[in-house]
C-alpha cells in the first residue's frame, strides 16, 4: 500500500492571531514573505516591504529592534538559537 493511497484526518485549531501594523519607520504595509521558528519558540518574520526581519514572542508581541536589510529579504531559516 502506498503512502498516497492512505489518508490522515486531522484538525488545525487557531490558538493566537494578530493583526501587524506599520511602525512609524515602515514607508508600507508589512507584506510577510518569510516565517521559521527559533529553537526557543520566537517567531522569525520577514516583512519584504519594509526591508525588515521581525522577532515575536509566542504571543506574537514584537521583540525587540527589527533587523534591516539593503536588499528585499525573501526567505528565512533558523539555523541555531541566534543563528538566521
């Protein structure tokens, strides 16, 4: 039997949403381009508008000062606990 063949039901439960608004530096809109997790539980986000990489706590409250870029980030990966 394959793997195709058989089918999993599963059930995704919402557990914390927020709304992102620009800052006062953001000449956009946040368009996030890019999400992974540290190995600590913070989420990395790209914001791909604003040239930004954001930390979130598990309540997705922004931590910290985002990180700038020169360039339109478009992905990120979480190597290690301060490692991106």
């Amino acid at each position: 039997m394959s793997l195709s063949s058989q089918l999993i039901q599963v059930t995704l439960e919402l557990l914390v949403s927020v709304d992102l608004h620009k800052n006062g530096d953001d000449k956009e809109g946040l368009l996030l381009s890019g999400l992974d997790f540290l190995p600590d539980g913070r989420l990395v986000a790209l914001d791909n508008k604003n040239k930004k990489c954001i930390i979130l706590n598990e309540l997705l409250q922004r931590l910290g000062t985002p990180y700038k870029f020169k360039f339109f980030p478009h992905s990120v990966v979480c190597v290690s606990h301060d490692e991106l």
